[in-house]
C-alpha cells in the first residue's frame, strides 16, 4: 500500500556559523493509512521544525516529503494552501482558534476558505468531541480543554488524509490531555486517518505501536508499546 505521508534523508539547519546548526540530519518515516507514529522528545530536540517540514510549512535544506505522489519539496509553500487544507489536519499546542469567531464557525472554516462550507460535518464534530452545547461561544468563554477539542474537530472538518498533532495536549491537565490525546486517535481511526504526534509526555501515547525519539537530528525507534 503506498504512503501517505513520507520524508526521506529530510535535513534542517537554522543559520549559524560553520555551515549553520544542523536540526534535523537525515530523517525518514512513511506512514500508510490509518498508521499512528508517536514521535518523543524534549524541547528544542527538533519535534516542531519535523512537523513544519511535513506540513509544507517549511523548506528542507535537502531531502524529499511526499503527501502521496505530491513532492511537497519541490512546490512554493505559497502554492501548496489548498492542497494542505485537502490533504492535512493540524493540531498545535496553542489552539489558533480565532477569537471573534463561535466554535461552530471555527471548525467550518476550512470548508469556508475552499468555497464549501459544512454546518451539518461541524455540528456533528462537534458533538463527537462533546463540546456541542458550547458550539455558539467564542473561545474565551469556553475552558482550554473545550478549545482544543474544537481544535480537534477543525483539523478534522474535511477529513484529511493525515493528522499532524505538535504537542496537542502540552498545555492541558493531565486528566484533559488523556481525555483530547484518545479522542483524537479514536476520529482518526474512523476515517483511517494517519497520525504523527509528537510530544515530550511519554506516558501520553505508551499506546501507540510506532514510536520514535527524537536525537542528535535522526529518529530512533524507542520499541513497541507493551
């Protein structure tokens, strides 16, 4: 079965002297439908800047990310928005919900920007993610784990066929990050969506099959979960 979503050899450096500070060094993944990758690591490890790359958010200094037979490295990052918005769901640690906007009218924002707007899909988001009777209220006046389910739900909205998650749970409780980390997993497997997560809670996702840390800029598989 073909990948998904797929790096291969991808390089980061930030500038720097010498050739400039090397953050990602020669990484691969693939994942096929409905695959979940967890990758570990600390702050500063790089966990982001993978996630930037896979996203088409960034450029790598070398190295090739696929989203199926799309070669995401050779397209203008200005380019590749409606194909994202087709392709990927995101979910960062802040939720970058806007604020003078209701949950309801959150989540349906991206069928909006693509001209096909989907009350009835957001309704039913939103009531998988069980912040339905909330749908109505602006951000501020829901709590931070209502925000990030809504967050859940839009990167869902028109169902891609992959799910990037930077630290989604980072800035919840432990009983709201358990809570958002398997709701997000259990939608996602409905529609055999493939994850990658990363996250520096290793407790959080012990779960998962496919996981990786994070070092010295390569993937390193740390085993399979108990």
């Amino acid at each position: 079965m073909p990948a998904v979503l797929e790096c291969r050899d991808l390089v980061r450096r930030y500038p720097g002297p010498n050739g400039g500070v090397p953050v990602l060094a020669g990484v691969d993944l693939a994942l096929e439908a409905g695959e979940v990758v967890a990758v570990l690591g600390p702050s500063g490890s790089g966990k982001s800047t993978l996630i930037h790359l896979l996203a088409g958010l960034d450029t790598p200094d070398d190295g090739e990310v696929w989203w199926g037979d799309l070669a995401v490295h050779r397209e203008r990052p200005q380019d590749l928005a409606r194909r994202r918005a087709r392709t990927l769901g995101l979910v960062f640690q802040n939720h970058y919900l806007l604020k003078e906007l209701s949950l309801l009218e959150n989540v349906m924002l991206p069928g909006r920007i693509l001209g096909a707007p989907d009350e009835r899909r957001a309704r039913e988001l939103l009531e998988r993610v069980g912040v339905a009777p909330r749908m109505h209220a602006v951000p501020g006046r829901v709590s931070g784990g209502e925000r990030q389910r809504a967050a859940v739900a839009r990167a869902l909205a028109l169902e891609p066929s992959v799910l990037l998650a930077d630290e989604p749970t980072g800035s919840l409780d432990r009983s709201s990050a358990r809570a958002v980390f398997e709701l997000l997993l259990e939608l996602a497997r409905e529609r055999r969506t493939a994850v990658v997560m990363v996250t520096h809670d290793e407790a959080l996702v012990r779960s998962v099959e496919r996981r990786y840390r994070l070092d010295a800029g390569r993937l390193e598989p740390t085993g399979a979960a108990p």
